[in-house]
C-alpha cells in the first residue's frame, strides 16, 4: 500500500497518523473508507479514498498527492481498526459525483493544457486561434534566430526572463505546451560544462517545430498531429477515444511526478507484453487536487488504451479496462532493441526527449571513472542517470535484474526494478 | 573537430561574427545565416540521438550466496516505515530480534539502513549482524559504509593478515574476535608487537581483554601498570580488579584490611559484631600505580574517596573470611568511624562493596547489597547490581528495587540504568507505578519521563493494561503515545517470530 505513496516523507508522516486516537468518525463500507484526522493545529481534515481505483480525496492544502491524511486512513484501514458504517453526506456526495464523472468522463480532458469541451468550438473561434498561434510561433522563430545570431555565450548570464518573457507572450498566443517548453531552457545554462551543447539543441529542435508548423499543410496528418500536440493544440478526451485503440498486457513500468508552473504532472510508462509497444499516461492536478492513482506500478493490466495522434503515437489513455491487475514478471528487451526502437521512434517524431524502456537481464556495471552503467546480456552498456543508485545496486546483488525506466540520449533514469527474490521495487 | 563541436561554437560566438559552418547533407533552405545554423544544429542534433551506441562497461562481481532467509513481508514493511522515521528508536530492538531469529534485511532497504549506521554509530553491530552477506558487498562499493566492513564478521575479523596491516578499528575487531575464541592466542598476538604500537593503540587493544579475563592474563596486565600511556596503566588496573586470585587482590587486600577491622561492641547489654572504619591516612606511589587516583573523581573529601577506591579493587572474600559470615551478614554489620564521629564512612563502604561487586561480577553480594537495603540514596550503584545477577532474578530484584526508591527523580535515575526488557515484576510494577502517578495531577512531567523511557524496554506484553489506564486518562499524550508505541513493538515482535 506504501507504494502508492508519492515519496519517502509522506510515509513517514502517515505512519505517525495512522493512529486511531488521531482520527474520529471513521467508518467503511465496500468501497470507500473515511474519517476526520485531527491536525497539527486546531484544523481538522476530511478524508476519503475510493477502494475501487483506488482514488483519494483530502481536504488539507497538501500538495503530496495521495496526501499523508488519505495513505494513514488506508493503513488504520489495513489494520483493522476502521468499523463498517454507512457513509456520510460528504462521502456519498464525493462518489457519486465521481461516478458521474467516470461516466462522462469526457469534459475535463485533463487539466493540462487548459482545454475546453469539444461543444464550444465554433470554427470563427478556431480560425483565430490558429492565426494567433501562428503569429506566436513565427515570433519565436526570429526569437531564435535572433539568440544564434548574437551568440549564445549572452545567455551564461541571462536572467530568468529572457526566457520567461517568450515563454509569457506564447501563453498569451495560446501555444501552452511551446511555452512550457521554452521556460524550462532557463535552467539549462551554466548547468554542467556540456550546457552550450544542450542549449543548441533545443533551440535547434525548437526551430525545427517552428518550421514545421509553418509548413503544417504540407505534413502528412500524422506528423501534423505530432506538430500540433507539442505546440499545444489539444484534444477532447472524445477525440483521442475516437482514435487508435490498443488492448494488451500493460505492465505499468514506472511513474514519476513533476511540478512546474503549479501545476503537478505525473507521468506513467507502460509497456505493453504482447504488441511491444510503448505507452505514457499523464496525469495533472493543481496542488492539494487529486492525481490518478488508479495505475500501480508492477501491476499488469488488461486494458485497451487510446492513442493520441501522431507520427510516433505515444501518449495515450486508458479507455477499458477487462480485469482487475494482477502481478507478472515483466517482459524486456535488450539495449540494441531498445536503441533501435528509439532510433525508429525518433525518426518518426524527432522531438521525443526520452523514450520508456524495459530492459531485461541488466547486470549493474562501471565504466571506468564514468559512472554506473547497466549491462545487458549481450554486453551492451547504457549509462544510469541517477545521484542514487544504490538501492538498484542493493537489490540486483551483482546479479541480473529487469529495469525499467526512461531512456534519453543522457542515460537511463531507473523507475523500477523486478528481480526473482524480492518482486518489484520502486527505486 | 567534428561537426557538431564546429556548430556549437559558431552557436555560441553568434552567426553575427562567425558564419555557420556547412553540412552538406543538409536540405538547403533559408538564406538567413542563425536560420540555417538551427536547422542544421537540428538535423545533427537527431542524428546523435538516434545514432548513438551502446558502451561497454565491467560489471560487478556478484554478491556471495546468502546463508539466512530474509525477513517475512510484514517485518520488512514494517522496517521500511521505522527507516522512514516511525518510531525511530525501536530499531535497534527490530535488528536485534531479526539477527536472534538468524534473519537478515531485504536488499532493498539496505542503503537506507546503512545511511543510519553512518551517524549512529551504536547500530553499527546491529547493522552488521542483521545486513547478511549482501550488506556486506554493498558496503564494499560505498565508502559512507566502510564502518560495516570493519565492524562485520565476515571474513575481514578472521583474516589473520588483519592484525599486521588493518586500520586500528580493523585490528581491534580482530583482537575481540580472538579474546571470544581463543584469549591466549590474542595475548599472544598481542605481546609481539607490544612494545611497538603507539599509546592511544595500546589503550584500545588492551580494552580488548574485558573478554576472557583470566588468570593467565595477570602477568601481562600487572607489567602494563608501569606503562608510559596513562590509560594503558588505567585500564590494567581496572583488569586487574576483576581478578580476584592476582597479586593485585592481595595488594588491596592489605590496603583494606588496615582500614576496615571487626570489633565487639556492648550496647544497651546486648554483644554485637561491628566493623570499625578508619580511611587510608595518605596516598602514596603504590597506590596510584595501582590505579587509585588521588583525587577523587566525586566530589568528596581526598580519605573518603581513597577509601572507596580501595574497598571497590579488594576481593569481597576478603570480608567473609575475615567476619567469618555471609555476604548478607557482613552486609548488615553496623558501622562506626575510628576516629571522627561526625564522618559517616558507611556509605563509602557499601559504595565500595557495591562496586566491587559489580566488577567481580559476585551475584551473592549483589543480592546481599539489593537486600540489605544500603546505600540507597546512590541508586545508580543498585540499579548496576542487578545486572550481576543471574537473569532469572532480576526482574523481581529490580521490581524490590523500583518499590524502596522514593522520589521521582530517583526512580527515573534507578529506571534509566535497568535495561530492556522490562517483563515479569518489574513490568507489573513500572504498570502500577504509571497508574498511580497518572492519578496525580501534580506528576504530569513524572509520567511524561518514565513513559519515554518504558517505550523501548517495557514488555509489549503490558499493553492490555496499560490501555485500561490510557482509557481513563485519554488526554495524556506520553501515556497514549506510549501504548501507541508498545503496541507497534508487539506488532513487530509478531512478525519476526
């Protein structure tokens, strides 16, 4: 149950609250468990989870999403100490209005990008909008010219701003997701002696999405998609449901969590055991809202997933699911699959920043001053980006594990490991 | 330099002052100089990405095979929430029971177990024996962790090539491996290269001989009293005084005899053995050779420390023999002062009993000490008796003990210096004593106290009834937090049976 704790302190802040001398009125039925936990203060916080996903809801303004409140009502639940009852008013009126919402599921595509439900699109409305993106987009491009063309040494000691101002007037042009993108390049100089290289990068990339969409009618639809998507341009939940649909084995490979511009992001790989093919579910809240809890990492789910368009579908969500999850050992790769497959994948879409990989019978290695490494059967090493990997270390024993993670150009991040003896770990 | 380093710097001079370099593989485009540097900065910058190959690198060789089971799922989940922070200080007690019932940790939660050790250097051998054999390789990849490797019994202790070129924490180990074994073999060893190691080393190797102290140690410990290093000759002396049979004993004995003597005494008609006390009257060169310092470390005055000194280094047959009674007869002997009948010497010569017989470890004068009902007001001196009894007493001991203290503060002290497991009596008695102060308004900070301490060492056992108190006094904070906390430890020992 821990595993569903977003990190290390919210563990250890819930065990000192699952109590029963913390908490009154608590009560469950089949499927939901609730209670009052006094807090530090004179505040009393309201907390309820939903056992059927399981999905959690707090009143405190945490930004930990499950919260400590709802992880320490889920162990004084799995002790034993919570007696059967009838839900209160503000339980029921939570599930049902859940319920409704899983019926239509369809309004609030994910808070992300600020969408809108599909009805209110008239094409005026449309028209203008692709006009204002497309003046903010040809803005940045001579943005982007313009920082080549003074040379990128200026930016060792730009402030914050020089990219914050860009990224200011792409919100007002309605290209959410260019703006994003550009806020993040404030932290890459001076970071590391390699950040000249990586600055060049992303603008270069950058410039190659800006031309892209200039000449979007001559793409093909799929790479337009692709286009559009990463420019912010989103779409109903009923559009994606509408698209390419993949039923599998889902092993949900790993799952990290990100917050920028308040706004909480998780991310989750999938992998799936028969087609091979890759999937990444994302999730968004605003702080002390709740993050979809319902995939657990090491579960295998039967679900059919919806795909987002795009020349390298990737992106998708979870639009049936056939049985509840249960618990197998992952299927992997080896590293030449998985760098081919993301050679493959980046000729289709060549802004993919990193790419989910699952890859079998690691053995964990160094190279020289460089670092850890894994090693895969073949002898074929991949660097490991991580500050700890310790655990991973631990675990594998020196012996061959499965690792999953995500790959980029820079290393692996590990996410999760399975190994005979001890299942799976969450690193 | 290759094409892309050529692009960076011309990216990073400007296109203003350095024309982009040219590629020509790539599309031709824009004639705007910063537009084709992106472009082709794009074009090279996919291609590394895609093109990239798979290093090579030397794997780690494989952690030994694992002799000992790890630890039922519950036990391992419940270590993962006390390394979180929960109830933090029941660990040593989670290890301790884990390693009894041969268990060790799940790999998984090693590093942060580990990382305890760093700071807390009392979990180390707690550490080392729950961590198995995987803990020990990890620790050999991570410096952080080295204390393992030190303090671990693995093969590093055994290795005899330990004592030539080990560390000094290294040989130490070695040495304490060999005391446990083989106690001749580590005097031995020892002896060789004596007269080579500097002081601070010797002190450590000859703290070492608190294991197997025997006979056979004599000779060598009463050359070290006339060692250049002042706790080298400390220490020997404080050896000494736990063998009975030395020539140091007899020593003492001379010395203590002089100051303690038998007399027969008339008073209100009745005849009575009393023991008539006369402090040392000077210090000399022998007596500090023999450990007594001149100055005493309590603060009383010079005779009454020397006396304590002596009394505590002198074999208690000594006054047996010489009364010709029981330890508990001697014990209950009157006292007087020879001279000055305002100096209260009896204190001083149960203190020094007492220690005595915490340091010949002399079970019947411990209990004739704890029966007798002296030195009470020095419950430190009692609370160390206890340990020198054998196991299955000293609950009830201890729980005589709790009942005689009076005040608060003694009763804390006395308690501190019991340790865990409180079970039996005693656990009986610290129930009825938290029971009867959480009654009282007045011992808020008493209750407070003694609750912090019973957390870790009061038997699990006692929570049925520590919840009826907790029922009745539901807004004390220590007493619930302290039934929070015994249950949790009762959980815990569940899971490790």
């Amino acid at each position: 149950m821990l595993g569903l704790a977003p990190d290390a302190p919210s563990v250890k802040a819930s065990g000192t609250l699952a109590r029963p001398a913390r908490w009154s009125g608590t009560g469950c039925d089949e499927d939901a468990v609730w209670g009052t936990c006094q807090g530090s203060g004179k505040s009393a916080y309201r907390a309820s989870v939903d056992l059927s996903e399981p999905a959690f809801r707090c009143s405190c303004p945490s930004r930990k999403f499950p919260c400590k409140h709802a992880l320490a009502l889920l162990l004084l639940w799995s002790d034993g100490p919570v007696p059967e009852g009838a839900p209160p008013g503000w339980v029921t009126e939570w599930l049902t209005e859940r319920r409704a919402r899983a019926g239509r599921r369809v309004a609030s595509d994910t808070a992300a990008d600020g969408a809108r439900p599909a009805g209110t699109r008239d094409p005026k409305t449309a028209e203008r909008r692709e006009q204002r993106v497309a003046d903010g987009v040809a803005e940045l491009d001579q943005w982007l010219r313009d920082q080549v063309a003074h040379g990128l040494a200026h930016a060792e000691r730009a402030p914050y701003h020089l990219w914050d101002d860009v990224a200011r007037r792409l919100v007002d042009a309605q290209a959410g997701a260019l703006a994003g993108q550009v806020r993040r390049l404030a932290s890459i100089p001076r970071r590391g002696a390699d950040w000249p290289q990586r600055l060049l990068a992303e603008y270069a990339l950058l410039r190659l999405l800006t031309t892209a969409f200039r000449r979007r009618a001559e793409l093909p639809g799929p790479l337009a998609a692709t286009v559009r998507a990463r420019i912010g341009f989103t779409l109903t939940h009923e559009e994606v449901l509408a698209g390419e649909r993949v039923r599998d084995l889902w092993y949900v490979a790993g799952s990290s969590d990100a917050e920028q511009d308040r706004l909480i992001t998780r991310r989750v790989l999938l992998r799936g055991r028969d087609t091979g093919r890759s999937a990444l579910v994302l999730s968004f809240a605003a702080p002390g809202r709740a993050l979809d809890a319902s995939l657990v990492v090491g579960d295998t789910v039967d679900a059919e997933l919806a795909f987002y368009p795009g020349a390298q579908p990737l992106r998708a969500i979870v639009a049936a699911r056939h049985a509840p999850p249960g618990r197998r050992a992952p299927r992997g790769t080896t590293v030449e699959e998985l760098l081919r497959e993301h050679a493959a994948a980046l000729s289709r879409d060549p802004w993919l920043d990193r790419w989910p990989a699952v890859l079998a019978g690691l053995r964990l290695g160094r190279a020289g001053d460089d670092g850890w490494h894994v090693i895969d059967p073949a002898g074929h090493a991949l660097p490991l980006r991580t500050t700890d990997p310790w655990r991973l270390l631990a675990v594998s024993g020196g012996r061959p594990l499965t690792v999953a993670g995500e790959w980029s150009a820079r290393g692996l991040v590990p996410l999760s490991a399975w190994q005979e003896e001890d299942g799976l770990v969450i690193l | 330099m290759n094409a892309w380093t050529e692009h960076v710097s011309a990216a990073l001079l400007g296109t203003q002052r350095r024309p982009p370099p040219s590629l020509p593989e790539a599309p031709a485009g824009t004639a705007d100089p910063a537009g084709r540097l992106l472009d082709q900065a794009a074009l090279l910058t996919v291609r590394r990405r895609a093109g990239l190959l798979p290093g090579t690198a030397e794997p780690v060789a494989p952690a030994p095979a694992e002799t000992a089971p790890v630890v039922p799922p519950e036990a391992a989940r419940r270590l993962a929430q006390i390394l979180a922070g929960e109830r933090f200080r029941v660990l040593p007690e989670w290890l301790e029971r884990a390693a009894e019932r041969g268990y060790r940790v799940p790999p998984r939660l090693l590093p942060d177990l580990l990382e305890k050790g760093r700071t807390d250097r009392g979990l180390r051998p707690l550490i080392a024996r729950a961590a198995g054999r995987r803990g020990v390789w990890l620790a050999l990849r991570n410096t952080d962790w080295a204390y393992l490797v030190a303090v671990g019994e693995d093969d590093a202790a055994a290795d005899p090539g330990a004592w030539q070129t080990g560390t000094r924490g290294r040989r130490v180990a070695h040495l304490v491996r060999l005391r446990a074994t083989d106690p001749a073999a580590a005097l031995a060893t020892l002896r060789e290269t004596w007269d080579r190691e500097p002081a601070p080393d010797r002190t450590v190797f000859l703290a070492t001989f608190e294991r197997g102290l025997s006979a056979a140690d004599e000779e060598f410990l009463e050359a070290a009293l006339d060692d250049r290093g002042q706790d080298v000759r400390r220490i020997a002396a404080d050896l000494l005084a736990r063998l009975p049979g030395s020539a140091y004993g007899r020593r003492m004995t001379e010395r203590a005899r002089v100051c303690l003597r038998g007399e027969h005494r008339t008073v209100r008609h009745r005849a009575q053995r009393w023991i008539v006390v006369e402090p040392p009257a000077g210090h000399d060169d022998a007596m500090q050779r023999d450990g007594i310092p001149f100055h005493a470390a309590e603060r009383i005055g010079d005779r009454a420390g020397w006396l304590r000194e002596v009394l505590a280094r002198t074999p208690l047959a000594t006054w047996t023999e010489l009364f010709g009674m029981r330890p508990m007869e001697v014990v209950c002997l009157p006292i007087a002062d020879a001279v000055d009948h305002d100096v209260h010497s009896a204190k001083d010569v149960h203190l020094g009993w007492a220690r005595a017989a915490v340091r010949q470890r002399d079970a019947g004068w411990a209990r004739a000490l704890l029966k007798g009902g002296v030195v009470v007001d020095e419950v430190e001196a009692l609370a160390d008796l206890l340990a020198v009894l054998p196991a299955g007493e000293r609950d009830a001991a201890a729980a005589d003990l709790i009942r005689w203290v009076e005040g608060h503060d003694d009763l804390i002290r006395t308690l501190d210096r019991i340790p865990g497991p409180w079970t039996g009596e005693l656990a009986d008695t610290v129930v009825a004593t938290l029971l009867t102060a959480a009654r009282r308004p007045d011992a808020a900070r008493f209750v407070s106290r003694l609750c912090r301490l019973a957390d870790e060492r009061l038997t699990p056992g006692a929570v049925s009834r520590l919840d009826e108190i907790t029922r009745d006094h539901a807004n004390s904070w220590p007493l619930t937090e302290l039934t929070e906390t015994l249950r949790f430890r009762h959980h815990m020992l569940e899971e490790l049976r």
